[in-house]
C-alpha cells in the first residue's frame, strides 16, 4: 500500500495519503477527486544517536559502514 502526494485541482491543497487498492483518494481539504499525482521522492533514513544505519549483505559499495 504506497502513499502518493497529491495535488487537488480544485482547491490547490498539497496533501500525501495511503493509497488502498482500488480506492480513489480525495482531497482532506475539499473532498474534490481531481487530483494531479505528484512526484515523490523518497526520504532518506532517519539516524538518531543510537542507531547506526546498515548495509545490505555485500556491502553497498564503498560506504564507510561496508
């Protein structure tokens, strides 16, 4: 189940939401189904001072957590 961003053509509102199979999102603002799908790019891990990120098996290729 991916989360899309959209953008509502009607009132212009910029909103991400989960997408359910056959559903039609709509927009939270003005329940309007005219939507533009936006392109999204994908947010980068989130590292705290407890963690420390991982590699996947192999390495992935000249990282210094390799």
């Amino acid at each position: 189940m991916p989360i899309y961003d959209y953008q509502c053509q009607k009132c212009q509102e910029t909103f991400d939401t989960l997408v359910r199979g056959s559903d039609t999102p709509h927009c939270p603002k003005c329940g309007s189904i005219e939507l533009e799908k936006l392109l999204s790019i994908p947010a980068p891990p989130v590292m705290n001072a407890s963690s420390e990120p991982s590699c996947p098996p192999g390495g992935c290729g000249g990282c210094r957590f390799n």
